[in-house]
C-alpha cells in the first residue's frame, strides 16, 4: 500500500501496529529488509524484529 502525507503516513503505520500487519523496510527504492510485524514506533522510529529503523531515512510498505 502506497501512502502519501505525513499524517496518512503515521496514521497507516499506527494501522500496521494496532492490526499486526507484515511491514517491508525500503530506503532508496530498493528492498532493505523484508520485515514483519512493527514492535513498537514512535513519531521518529519504527522498531521492528528488534531493528529500529529511522522514519525520515527508511520507506515502510505495508502487506494486506
């Protein structure tokens, strides 16, 4: 799912959070890190599989 806005953007990650959704990890269009469920985020990070990965540097796409 492909997100745009800041607020959509947080919003669709709380999403992930709340409902236990696969999250994919990009930075720079390429695949970083294939994922899983987020742990824990907060307005600058997301933490996922033990990995805390900085909001303003790496893209999250969200599996349905």
């Amino acid at each position: 799912m492909k997100v745009s806005g800041i607020k959509s953007k947080q919003r669709a990650i709380n999403d992930a959070f709340i409902n236990k959704l696969h999250v994919e990890v990009w930075q720079d269009g390429k695949l970083h890190d294939t994922g899983g469920v987020i742990e824990s985020h907060n307005q600058f990070e997301v933490v996922i599989n033990g990995m805390h990965y900085m909001k303003h540097a790496f893209q999250f796409r969200i599996k349905k």
